[in-house]
C-alpha cells in the first residue's frame, strides 16, 4: 500500500473509532474482544497518523501522534461519560496508550524503509 493514502486512512480511522464507541455494548456480545478491537483502532490510528505527518515532513511526528492520539481517546471517554449509554472501559484505556505508541514506531519503521 502506497504511503500517499496514510492521511485518508487516518481520519477513516478517527471514524471507526468514533462510531465504534458510540454505540451501546449488547448484552451478549463479549466484552474482551470489544475492548482489544476498540484499542486496535488506536494501534491503527498511530500507524497512520505518523505515515501522514511524516510525508509532509511535520516536526516531531511521533509527539504530534502521541498527544493528537491521547487526545482523541480522552475525547471519546469524555464523551461516554457525557452521553450515559456506553460504559467506561478501563481494559480499552489501558491497550489504547501503548497501541498509539506501538502504532506509531510501527509507521515511522514502514515509512523510513518503504522505497519512495
């Protein structure tokens, strides 16, 4: 996959994200594999996030992901706590943060030895 699409897969991503914890958990669905899905889009979000901001050669794109990434997640448990209808999840949280950091190094490696 060509790196020029990192800017758009990002904010489908922010999407996904967003409307994936919008929505009230089922009672029968399972809450581990809500929690780890829900902390892979974060993985996916630091991914290309870094792509993006390092194809436009932006200073510091592993800060500019980390804090843009941190911020996005305490937006979205803000936002659950505000509406009433989706619960905390604390496990998500808690795979949310290395997965924006593990995301990141991740793009930065495929970005520095992806041949241009």
């Amino acid at each position: 996959m060509k790196r020029t699409f990192s800017g758009a897969l990002m904010m489908a991503t922010i999407f996904f994200i967003v409307l994936q914890s919008s929505v009230p958990p089922q009672p029968e669905e399972n809450e581990l594999l809500r929690s780890i899905t829900g902390a892979g889009f974060f993985l996916l979000f630091g991914y290309f996030s870094v792509m993006w901001l390092m194809r436009r050669d932006t200073p510091r794109p592993l800060t500019m992901t980390w804090i843009t990434g941190g911020l996005l997640l305490v937006g979205i448990e803000i936002a659950k706590v505000v509406q009433g209808v989706v619960p905390f999840d604390p496990l998500m949280v808690a795979l949310a943060v290395p997965g924006i950091v593990g995301g990141s190094y991740l793009g930065r490696l495929v970005f520095e030895n992806t041949p241009t």
